[in-house]
C-alpha cells in the first residue's frame, strides 16, 4: 500500500509527556496523483471536506467487537480517535485523527479504571524505521502485567499498537488477547490497498509559519515568551502525527523551559483535517480571514479556539494562569493571517 497525494489548493508546567523530540522533515508519502499534477483551468472548485479512506478493510466496528469479546462491553462508546485517558497534553482535538489522516484507524473506549485503544496504520515498514532512527520504537511487544497491557505487532504493511487497562487483566491473559489482536492486524494486512493522501500547505510547516514569539509576546503583553517544540520522548503516534502527517506542536512558555513558569499558547494542526473540524462541539465564532472558528473550554479552565482555512484545522489554547486563560482570538488572526496573506513585517 502506498498513499497517493492529492495535493489540494486552498486558502505553571504541562505534561507533556511521551510526546515528541526535535521536528523532523516529513518524508514524501508518494508521487502526485493525475489530478494533483493538471493544470487548472478556471476558478478552482474548493475541496470538500471528506473523511480520509482507510487504507484496508477493518473498522472500529470490528475492532469494537472484538474488544466486547475479550473484556466485556466497554463503559463508554467506542469513539474513532484516539484516548485521552492519560493521555499527552498535546493530544486533544487535531492529533486525536492522526491516524485516519494517514490511511490507518485510531479506536478507543472506557475510562480511567478501565479502558482500551486500537489503532493501526499502514506503510508499516516506513513508520516503524522512522520511529526506530528516533528511538520511538523497540520491536514487537505482546505484555500484560498489573492491570495494564501494551501490544505492538507488526504485520507485512501494517502495524497495530494496542493498549489495555484493566485491574483484573495480568500475565496469563497475555496470550488470548495478543491472538486475537494478531487477527485483526492479519484482517487489514491482507486488504491493504492504496488511498489518496490528501496533502495540504502546512504539512512541514514550521511553528514560525502559524506565529512567532514575538507576536505571541505582543498578543499577550509579555516580553519572555519562548517556542519549545521538543518534548520528552518519542513513540508511534509521534511519528503518526510529525512526520507521517507533517503536523506541528508549537508550545509558547516563558523563557524558563517547557515545564516551569508560565504557559501562553500550544497551537497543534491537522492539516486538510476540515472533515474532523466539523465534527467539533464548541460555539461558532468569528475569526477574520477564517473558514470557520469555534471556541470552547478545557478540563482545567483553558481556553480553546479551532479554526478552519481551507482544508486546514489548527487549534489555539491558552491556559488558566490563576487569573483565567486569556483570549486567542487575537493570535487567532495573527495565524490565519500569516498563513493566507504572510507575515506583516520581518520579526
């Protein structure tokens, strides 16, 4: 299987954990489809905003009744993303659809005393060196030891990772589930075919292309705001989200370093990631020179805005420093400025 591009034409401390190292350059995903490479003629009919195909033949359905067979009927709904149970900070909303952006699936269920995650993605080979190279990955892995497993297995052009949590799961159920998750992987193994891969102009976009520091500073009266962009570690859904995906995590702390002192902005992408973005809740809003914008809050009082150009969705979230989070509706249109008419002036 190999994803074809279709290129499209369009406008206080976290924990920031298991998360990503220094930006790697993502790597081409294939050659241009016919209809990429045409000359256009005319005014260019927008793209609509259509879910990714899936890269073979297994869905959350089958994976979901899999699970129910193994541990019982999950607590909450099988959702088609990936958990935020435990999960890294940078994850909620654009990387949670990592994995249907690069052909694969991403499925997740339960609670925090008991839940599982699924997911598999194609082009196996190519994902697993990359996160070998940046220390992301070590091999085939089948284990369950005090309430928790974690399954890695490969197979030919796909790699399924799993996840379980559950108290009364140890050692001797190790076995029963890995041969069932095997069968799965075996499923989309043998169904892979190729799909087009929807590419976008953000894709390896640095931080810089959304904001700069310097207008962070000015958006927020500070003058010490710094960009991190390494956080500690690697995994597959990194490599998922970086490099497969060419998405950003752009943070904006103070000066400190990424764990101490004040947290102004994290802005994350999904790039031609519209079709999730209309899945959002959140209350409709206007931001100038946007698609579209809706805004909403987090768990810990933080302030939420996503907003769509093009195909593009990128999130803007501001934290509560004791005083509440402040707007990003400004930063906001910084962003979307900078991405459709450019930076206003050298920073």
């Amino acid at each position: 299987m190999r994803l074809r591009s279709l290129i499209v034409f369009g406008t206080a401390a976290l924990l920031l954990v298991s998360g990503c190292t220094a930006e790697p350059t993502p790597k081409p995903t294939g050659s241009p489809s016919a209809s990429a490479s045409a000359t256009p003629t005319g005014t260019p009919t927008p793209e609509p905003a259509v879910e990714p195909e899936s890269a073979f033949d297994v869905s959350c359905d089958d994976v979901a009744a899999t699970m129910a067979e193994l541990l019982g009927e999950p607590s909450t709904p099988v959702e088609p993303v990936l958990s935020l149970v435990s999960a890294m900070s940078w994850l909620p909303g654009p990387a949670q659809h990592m994995f249907q952006r690069a052909g694969g699936i991403a499925c997740s269920t339960g609670d925090t005393e008991r839940n599982w995650e699924v997911t598999i993605v194609p082009d196996a080979q190519t994902v697993i060196a990359g996160a070998t190279e940046r220390q992301g990955f070590w091999g085939e892995a089948a284990s369950c030891e005090g309430g928790r497993c974690g399954f890695e297995l490969p197979d030919g052009d796909v790699l399924l990772s799993a996840t379980v949590v559950d108290p009364d799961l140890g050692t001797g159920d190790t076995a029963r589930i890995e041969e069932a998750l095997r069968r799965i992987a075996a499923s989309a193994a043998s169904s892979t075919r190729e799909v087009e891969y929807v590419d976008s102009e953000i894709v390896g976009a640095p931080c810089e292309r959304f904001v700069t520091p310097e207008q962070v500073n000015a958006a927020f009266g500070v003058s010490d705001a710094t960009l991190f962009t390494a956080f500690g570690g690697w995994g597959i859904p990194a490599e998922v989200y970086e490099v497969v995906n060419g998405s950003r995590i752009c943070y904006f702390t103070s000066a400190g370093s990424e764990y101490e002192g004040p947290s102004y902005l994290m802005l994350t992408t999904l790039p031609a990631g519209a079709w999730a973005f209309e899945r959002l809740d959140g209350d409709p809003v206007e931001v100038e020179g946007a698609d579209a914008a809706k805004a909403s809050m987090g768990e810990r009082g933080e302030n939420i805005l996503d907003v769509r150009v093009g195909l593009d969705w990128i999130r803007l979230m501001t934290y509560d420093s004791g005083s509440g989070a402040a707007d990003p509706a400004p930063l906001a249109q910084t962003v979307v400025r900078n991405l459709t008419v450019g930076h206003t002036a050298p920073e």
